[in-house]
C-alpha cells in the first residue's frame, strides 16, 4: 500500500540547511517512505502511538504516521 508524505515546513528548512549530499540522501529515504513507512531501524517514540524517528547517517528525522 502506497502512503503521502507531508513534510512540515520546519522540516523541510532542517533538510535545506543540510549540504546537498546529505539532501538528497533524506529525500531518498523521504520517498521510499511511500512504500514502506517503518523501514528497518526506525525507533518508536516513547509516549506515541505512531510517530517514528529515522536515521540517514548522522541526520535523524521524526515521521508520524497517519491511517
């Protein structure tokens, strides 16, 4: 089942502050989120029912799923 990814405006400022590298490499990860939404090494938060943290080398980002 195919998912949308919103990104927030918050988020989107962190990913353009990065070096273009490592944007790229979050938009990747961003995008294959549509197909698989908790990838292999996604941490549950505590405390959330659906919120997530991803890691893209040393760049971590939250993801909240919505169903």
């Amino acid at each position: 089942m195919s998912s949308v990814i919103i990104v927030s405006k918050a988020t989107q400022k962190q990913i353009d502050d990065l070096p273009q590298e490592i944007q790229e490499r979050v938009d990747q990860k961003i995008q294959s989120l549509t197909d698989d939404p908790r990838p292999n090494g996604a941490t549950k938060l505590k405390g959330s029912k659906n919120e997530y943290r991803i890691r893209v080398g040393d760049t971590e980002f939250d993801t909240k799923l919505t169903m």
